[in-house]
C-alpha cells in the first residue's frame, strides 16, 4: 500500500511537471485578490521602511549625506557599506516588513503599534551602532492586506488549486476512458 502511495504520487507529481501552467498573469493576481479580500487579513501592523544599522565608528557625515540622497546608487553604496562594516540595511522600498522585525532590529521600544503615528523618521546611537530608520508606508493589522504584500501568497494559491483541478480533471478522464474499455468492475 506504501509502496503504490509513492507511486501514484511520483506519477501525480510527473503529471503536473508536465502540463500544469505555472505562469500567473497580474490581472488573474488582482480579481483573485480583490474576490477573496477576507482571506487576506492582517493580523498586526505592516510597514514600508529604511532601516540602517552601522557601527558608531564610522563617518557619520559620509552616511548622513548618503541616506538623505535620494540617488539609488546612494542606496546601493549604503548597503555596500554595512555589509562592509558589520552592518546591515534593509533598503528596499517596495517590500512589507512586519511591525515586531523592524522594532527587534532597532533599539528597543524606538518603533511600536502606539508611537508609529509620531515617529515616521529618526537617527539613534545604542552601544556600538547607530541606527537610522524612516517609515514609507504602514497597514493597520485587522485590516485587508495591501495586494503586493499577498501577492506571492496568492500566486501559490492560484497554482495550488490549479494542481488539484489537472489532478482531478485526469483522474475523471482516466476513470471514464476506462470505463468506456470495461476494464472497471463494479
């Protein structure tokens, strides 16, 4: 019995290799989004940020006038120069970050759910580094996700659900070919 399970899941998995079309156009991304909306709810507060942590030796006034450029070579010097350093940058502008990872690479209690409204940008020193931070863009949690923070999550269940649609389609096709050759006994 084990031995036909492995089977039929390597000849289902071949099945759906071959003929499932794993290309998800944006306009069949966004009516999946906008007809299952309740799926997508947030469950605590999302943002779009900047963030720079690098040690506090370095020139603070090259890095001043790095993050306040808004050159994207700046932005990729920057990044250059944490991982450098020892550091890190986060500085893409188009990804969500949830709340609680942002907050735990900051000093703590710098960003939280009460204080976001008021601290949209800020430069702080901790120890050895200092931090520089400036929010984009924020989402309420126990609201509907915005639709580029689901859309990976939504492909996968666009393509999920056209797996099980090929696998059950075949096996109706196979049951009703074989059926017609009387190779089923009931």
């Amino acid at each position: 019995s084990y031995r036909a399970s492995l089977v039929r899941f390597n000849f289902e998995e071949q099945l759906i290799a071959e003929k499932l079309d794993s290309t998800v156009n944006e306009q069949e991304l966004l009516a999946f989004y906008e007809n299952n909306k309740e799926q997508f709810q947030l469950e605590s507060m999302i943002l779009k940020c900047l963030l720079l942590k690098i040690p506090g030796s370095s020139s603070e006034s090259d890095i001043n006038k790095l993050w306040n450029s808004r050159n994207p070579a700046d932005e990729a010097r920057l990044k250059a120069m944490a991982k450098q350093k020892g550091g890190m940058a986060l500085l893409d502008r188009d990804k969500w970050y949830k709340l609680e990872e942002v907050a735990a690479l900051l000093p703590e209690g710098t960003l939280t759910s009460d204080n976001m409204g008021s601290r949209r940008e800020g430069t702080l020193k901790d120890g050895d580094f200092r931090y520089y931070y400036r929010v984009l863009d924020t989402a309420q949690g126990k609201s509907t996700a915005p639709f580029d923070y689901v859309k990976e999550q939504a492909t996968r269940i666009i393509l999920h659900k056209r797996k099980q649609d090929l696998l059950e389609r075949w096996k109706e096709e196979l049951y009703q070919k074989e059926l017609k050759r009387e190779n089923i006994q009931i």
